[in-house]
C-alpha cells in the first residue's frame, strides 16, 4: 500500500519529536573530544610510520 507525501512528511515529523536531541554543552563536548582523537591518532600514526620507515631503511640496508 502507498503512503501520500503528505502522510509520510506527517510521520517523518512525528519521529523527529521522539528524537532525544543533545543539548549545546553536549555536542561542544563532543566535538571537542572528536579533535583531541584526531590530534592523538594523528601524532600516533605519524611515529609509526616513521618507526616504519626506519626500520625498513635499516633492514634493506639503505641508510647512508
């Protein structure tokens, strides 16, 4: 059975009521939190692929 548009925007509305929606504080902390892992997992995956690198170099015997 077909739904009209206008029903299903209605029901689309009525969903968007049940939402529990975060408040400011909430989503700044969130946000916040989601730099600082950005920052650490970048930092981490840059000395790891230096450590890489390094070793790499060593093993095929390339270092200068």
């Amino acid at each position: 059975m077909a739904t009209s548009p206008f029903k299903f925007l209605q029901e689309v509305r009525e969903e968007t009521r049940k939402v529990s929606w975060p408040s400011r504080k909430e989503t700044m902390i969130t946000t916040a939190m989601v730099f600082v892992m950005v920052a650490v997992a970048s930092i981490f995956f840059l000395v790891a692929d230096q450590v890489i690198r390094l070793a790499v170099t060593f093993v095929l015997g390339l270092a200068g």
